[in-house]
C-alpha cells in the first residue's frame, strides 16, 4: 500500500450497498487496510401455503475485513487478510469467518506488465454455511499512447469447487488527466438462465487532487441493473484515475 485512502462504495438499485475502505503504509512492514461493508437486500413479500399475502421480511449482509501487504524483491509482493461475515433473511442469522491469500508480480523487465493470483476463503470455519472458497489469477498491462493518453487492459479468471466460474475481461482509456472511460466483459462458465443484457459492463472516473469518482454500470438480464458508485480520496497523494498510473 503506497497511500493512505479512504474508499466509500454504494450500490444504487433496490437493493442498497455500502462499503467503506482504509489503506495506509506501515513502514518496513508493508501496508495495512480495513474494510467494512453493509447490504439491505430490501423487502420480500411473505406468503403462506395458500399463497395469501403475509406481510414481509428483510434479508441483509454485515461484513468486516483486515488486511496485510508487503512486497518483496524483483518486483513480488505477497498479502493476506481475516474476514467475517453475518447474513440475515428474516429471523434467520449465519456467521462465517475465513481469510484470504495473494500475490503480485509486477515486471521489471516489461513495464506496465503485472501478474497476480490469490485464494479466497482458506477454509477456516467448518458449518454448513461456511464461504465458498475459490482461485482467482488475473494479468493487466498498462502503456502509453502518447501524451496523457494511457490504456491499461486485463484479463482475469475465478474458479470455485461449488460455485461459479467466471472469465473477466477490461480495458481502461485515460483520455485525460482527470478521465478514464472502461468497459468490461463477464463470462460466466456455468449457465446462469439469464435472459436479457446481461455480461457486459461499462464505467467512467473523475480525479483530481486526491478525490476520485468512480461509476459502473452493472446489467444482470431479467434480474435488472446495478449502478456502483464509489468516492475515493488519497491522503499522501494524488492520482490519475484508473489503474493506468
């Protein structure tokens, strides 16, 4: 972790969304960062075995993260973090705790080229409705078009023993100091029966003197579409938007 940042997340859509971030340097140990984030999945209509309207219930998500980074020499850097999470749907409640590993190659060899790859949920809790664990590894490269211009580009994917697999792909323009345009592309790997719009993503980013603004657009088909908007702000210093610096 190069800055200290703080980064606020909503989900704007029925359902709502909110996450908080902090990162900062901690010396010759690396970096430090904490996470909180909240879910309100909204009111489900509640029927009784004859189908007759029984008011409603709510459903939701509660979790925390802590984490650590260091890097390493020729370029190698290696994190770890401890996460719980606490989902409610109606009277029901569900605790899980479990930690992730990564680590990050960026070459020196070839600059703008990074490499990385980590394991989400190690498996720590043993109950039934403990996390789905799952590797992930992505790549990005980053270069220059002349002037402020930069493109970065990436490609990513997730396999999951009992969950979904996915292929990800992304591209970044920095067409100016202060702007960055993406698009994106999501290929889930196991049929999702979804109808509609639906893989493709699309996003814009403001910044300047610390503050960055950060908006995606998130179609899921019949499911309907997630609209993420995100509040960045560096303490130590300023950025160009995007992963492209």
């Amino acid at each position: 972790v190069e800055d200290i940042g703080i980064t606020l997340g909503r989900a704007l859509d029925k359902a709502l969304g909110e996450t908080v971030i902090l990162g900062l340097p901690a010396g010759a140990v690396g970096g430090l960062a904490a996470a909180v984030d909240f879910t309100d999945a909204g009111e489900f209509e509640r029927r009784d075995e004859y189908g007759m309207l029984r008011g409603a219930y709510g459903a939701g998500t509660l979790g925390a993260s802590a984490g650590w980074g260091v890097g390493l020499a020729h370029g190698l850097a290696v994190g770890a973090a401890l996460k719980g999470v606490q989902q409610t749907l109606d009277t029901a409640r569900y605790a899980a705790y479990n930690a992730d590993l990564g680590v990050l190659w960026k070459s020196v060899e070839v600059p703008g080229l990074a490499v990385g790859a980590s394991w989400a949920n190690l498996g720590l809790t043993r109950a039934s409705w403990a996390l789905a664990g799952g590797g992930r590894v992505g790549a990005s490269y980053a270069l220059s078009l002349g002037g402020v211009n930069r493109l970065l580009v990436a490609a990513a994917g997730e396999i999951q023993a009992k969950g979904p697999n996915r292929v990800n792909l992304g591209a970044e323009n920095v067409i100016m100091s202060m702007l960055a345009v993406r698009a994106g592309y999501l290929l889930n790997l196991n049929d999702q029966g979804l109808s509609g719009l639906n893989g493709v993503t699309a996003g814009l980013a403001l910044a300047g003197r610390g503050l960055a603004v950060d908006y995606a657009f998130l179609p899921y088909g019949e499911l309907g579409i997630a609209h993420r908007v995100s509040l960045t702000y560096r303490f130590i210093q300023t950025a160009a938007p995007g992963g492209a610096q």
